[in-house]
C-alpha cells in the first residue's frame, strides 16, 4: 500500500488531541485546562484527514510495515541529503507520531540550524514540549514564533494555553481575553471563549 500524505498528517493530529487529553488528565482538573494547545494546522476530523478514527492511536503492537518502512526510508534519505528539511521534517512528525519524542525533537532542531524562522517547526517543538511539561522550552519556542510573526493568532493562543495549564489563570485570562475581543467570530476568538469559560 503506498503512503498518502493525508493519511499522515491525519495520524499526527489524532495523536496531538490524544496527548493533550492525557496531558489535561495528568496535570489538573478539568475546569482549570485549556481547550488544547494549537497546532500549526487544524485538520478536519474525518476518514480522510483522519484515517486511524476509530482504531486507535498508533503504537508498538498496531504500526504498520508500510509506517516502518516510511521511517526507514526517509531515516536513509536524509542520511544521503543532511539538508532535505523537507525529508527531516516528515521523518521527525513521524517520530514523534510513533511516541519518539526526543528523537523528534533533535530532527526538529536540525531544521532549525539550517532555517531558523521555521515557525511550524516551533509550533511542533513547543507542542511537543508542552506535551511533556517542560512548559518554560514550550513557552520559549512561543515566543520565538511571534518575533517572526507576532500576529500569529495560535501562537497567542497558545500563550494562554500555557499560562493556564501552569495555573496562572489572570495571564491566561488577559491573553484570551484580547483575542475574544479583536477576534470573536474568528475560530481563536471562539476556542479562547470557550477555554475562558473552563478557567
């Protein structure tokens, strides 16, 4: 079976909402959560964009020989070209599908020594931090995202996000507050109401 993009970036979501839910449950009540942490793209939650729905996330027992397969030729690509981001950066949103967190991570730095105004690659990283609780690295690489683009509406989101799950709800509260109020029809405006209300 030959390996379709879609099905990939479907897989990466479905295992962020899945860390985020294990995430929320691990760190605190529910009512002090946010609704998630964004993610550079939000993809509909379907059979097409999502085709592992119903089965589960992927893990040791359930990845497919064509999944290890994919590893292993882009692990081989990008031994043959260093600078392919493009190669790395498929290969570490991978990884870190398959729970190789930091293996991920160091891949995801790589792209960032050659480009370092990636912003989904920070995207990636931060998530992949805050996933892990190293809050202050995800906050960081948060910031790092609106130097180059500081009316990145997730990124600000995300500020939020963070400050809320390390109990600062004033600072997540003033940070939602102002995207509610420039941006309430937008889908940040809602999801920031929406996560004021769980505060």
């Amino acid at each position: 079976m030959k390996f379709k993009p879609l099905y990939f970036y479907g897989a990466v979501f479905l295992t962020v909402v899945i860390i985020l839910i294990i995430v929320s449950q691990q760190t605190g009540t529910e009512n002090t959560q946010p609704e998630e942490i964004s993610t550079k793209q939000n993809l509909p939650d379907d059979d097409i964009h999502n085709p592992f729905k119903s089965d589960g996330a992927p893990n040791k027992d359930n990845v497919s020989q064509g999944f290890l397969h994919k590893l292993e030729m882009l692990k081989k690509a990008i031994d043959e070209n260093p600078q392919d981001t493009t190669k790395m950066r498929e290969y570490a949103d991978l990884l870190s599908a398959a729970h190789k967190q930091k293996e991920a991570i160091e891949y995801y730095k790589k792209i960032l020594s050659i480009d370092p105004k990636r912003t989904d690659i920070l995207f990636s990283l931060s998530f992949i931090y805050y996933s892990l609780g190293e809050f202050d690295k995800a906050e960081e690489l948060t910031q790092k995202i609106l130097v180059i683009k500081p009316n990145n509406l997730n990124a600000q989101y995300n500020l939020g996000a963070i400050a809320a799950t390390r109990g600062d709800k004033e600072k997540a509260r003033e940070i939602w507050e102002k995207i509610v109020k420039q941006y309430p029809n937008e889908e940040v405006g809602i999801k920031a109401a929406n996560s004021l209300n769980k505060l």
